[in-house]
C-alpha cells in the first residue's frame, strides 16, 4: 500500500505535447526551460515524481514543483516568475527611439552624440543612456580610419602576400620589410614626474627636437626575429646597404629563397635596388597592394616599439635614440615571437565587399 498525497491527473492536448517536446529537442532552448518541459512529459506519462527525479538526475522536490505549476498555469507557468524588485523603468520603445537617434540622427551643435546630449533629448538620465550604448555596443564618441585600395591586380596580390603567411614556400624564409622613416628624438623642457600611488607620469606637453632617424626593418614571419638598422636618411641608398644587412645576418644555404613583402613605397623600385635583386636571385619580392600597407606584419613591430620604447622616451640627441632602438631590437630578439596570422584571403574579400557596400 502507497502513502502520500494523491497526485493531481497530468494529462497533456495535443498542442501542449507539441510546444513540450520542441522545447525539450530545440538546440536553442535555455537549458532551464528545456528541463522543465522534459519534467513534464514524463509525468504525464503516469510516472511517479521519484522515479522522474531519478531520471533526470534531479530532486523529487524540483519534479513536484513544476509539475504543480503546470498543472495550475499549463504552459505559462513553466516561465521564470518576475523577479522581487523595482519593476522595469525603461520600455521597448523609449530603448528603440534611442539606438534610433544614436544611428540616424546627430544633434545640432555637434559632430556625434554624447551620454548627456542624448540624456537631455530624450528625457533619460545619463547613466540609462550608458547602459542602452553598452548593450548594443555603440560608442558615438570613437571613430575609425580606412581607405579603399585601388590597386587593379589587388586580388592576385592579396592572395599572393596572405599565402606567403598562412602557408609558406619549403626551404625558404619570409621577411616583412619596411621603414619607419621621420622617428624622432624628443626632449622634454622640464624633467618628468615619476609614477607615484595614485598619480600618472607627467611630462611637460612641449618639447625639444633634436633630430630624427629612420628605422629599416626586416621581421622573420615564422620567428618574430627581427634584423634591424637605423640610418640617418631614407633613400635608395640607404635601402640597399639594408639590403646588403639583410643578406649578411641570413647565412648562404644552397636551395634558400628569401622572400620580401614590401609596400608600394618609391624607393624599394628604384633602378639600383632592382639591379641589386638581380644579382641576388635567391630573393623574391612580393609587394603589397597599394593603400594596404596594414597587409606588411612589420607594420605590427613598429606599433609595438613605438607605444613601448618610443613615444614616451626622452632622447636628448639622435645616438641615443638610435642607441635605444638598438638595445630594444637586440631584447625582442632574445625572446622574440611571431606574429600569428590567421585571416584568409576570402575572408578579407568578405570584410571589403560589405564596407564596399556599405558607402555605395
């Protein structure tokens, strides 16, 4: 003899079985909900709440819950009840007229919206308009840069560079070369104010300039290696002695292609460095479309030395900011790493074609 409580009927209709068991299978279900519906079309196969609980792996208290409030509510009382608190202040249609305004419109006396213009046209506090923006990340207040290559063998080139990275040639070596021409070598007016608790570096907002150099570099796509070479000026000159660095520090080995990306810059086709590639023919050059100069990973190395080494520096004469970019080169080389690409061709035709549809 069982005792207990006897349990209310669960019997189920047709659309109710059907809403259930597309819960319980649908791979987009929260898997809360999908629980709940599989408690309750085991239960409406006559099965007690124990042996339920046992099946699942749930507790018999989980499976008498639910299945009471289905039994009270059907189908409804299977959603999450309101939580306790304030009720919501902010409508659907107030969060549509902002993300609206925030992409259509601009105010009157500005170039783009910020939380309190948009606070004070739409009736919202501040703090409301920050918390619509960070949820469907929109930030009026940054812009970006781009410029559309017109470059007619743009394709064949892309292809070209990007499989010389995601899949390189046997027996050969990469390199991105390029110059950071124009560095300057800055010297603040006054001394700088040293990092403290609480409290930024701070330098003086003028400066001195005591010259400038340019920085040639060659980074090792496979190795993050990078031979490196500064030189007073940036001509054709300069960029075959680089040449000649580049050749010297990479040994002679019989079958060894070394393979160049280069930009579209003037210099690296000038009649002497192309007589200097002919009489190296174990270099092949592979240049960049025009305009997309970001396509040379080398481009990634001067950012890095630049925010680390550079910009901050103070560097009272040319030689010692040579002197520091030499010291930086010869550290990143101890324990250099690669930069890893991992975007196709395709996929960059893909990011174009809708930028490219986008403006038209």
């Amino acid at each position: 003899m069982t005792l207990g409580r006897p349990k209310t009927p669960l019997i189920l209709t047709d659309d109710e079985r059907t809403q259930l068991q597309s819960w319980a299978n649908r791979p987009m279900s929260a898997q809360r909900l999908a629980l709940r519906a599989r408690i309750i079309l085991a239960c409406a196969q006559g099965t007690d709440n124990k042996t339920v609980a046992k099946t699942l792996r749930i507790t018999p208290h989980t499976v008498g819950k639910w299945r009471t409030r289905f039994v009270e509510d059907r189908l409804e009382g299977l959603a999450d009840e309101p939580r306790p608190g304030a009720p919501r202040s902010l409508s659907d249609a107030k969060i549509e007229e902002v993300i609206r305004r925030t992409l259509e419109s601009k105010p009157d006396n500005a170039t783009h919206w910020s939380t309190r213009s948009m606070a004070q046209r739409t009736g919202l506090s501040q703090s409301a308009i920050v918390r619509i923006w960070h949820a469907f990340g929109l930030q009026p207040h940054k812009t970006e840069t781009f410029k559309l290559s017109s470059d007619p063998f743009f394709i064949e080139k892309m292809r070209d560079v990007v499989g010389l990275y995601l899949n390189p040639p046997q027996r050969a070596i990469v390199l991105s070369v390029d110059e950071k021409s124009q560095v300057q070598a800055l010297d603040r007016t006054q001394p700088l104010l040293p990092l403290g608790p609480g409290q930024a570096e701070r330098h003086s907002h003028d400066y001195v300039r005591n010259g400038t150099t340019s920085l040639f570099a060659a980074l090792n796509v496979a190795t993050g290696t990078v031979i490196g070479k500064c030189y007073r000026r940036h001509r054709q000159q300069e960029f075959v002695r680089f040449l000649e660095e580049i050749d010297a520090a990479i040994p002679q080995e019989e079958g060894m292609t070394i393979h160049l990306v280069l930009d579209n810059y003037g210099t690296h086709k000038t009649p002497r460095v192309k007589r200097w590639l002919q009489r190296n023919p174990r270099y092949v050059v592979h240049f960049t479309p025009t305009s997309a100069s970001w396509l040379n990973q080398v481009e990634r190395f001067f950012a890095e030395i630049t925010a680390k080494r550079i910009r901050r520096g103070v560097f009272r004469s040319v030689a010692a900011l040579e002197a520091a970019i030499q010291d930086y080169l010869e550290k990143h080389n101890q324990n250099s790493k690669p930069f890893v690409w991992t975007v196709t061709a395709d996929l960059i035709f893909k990011k174009l074609q809708k930028t490219c549809e986008t403006i038209l």
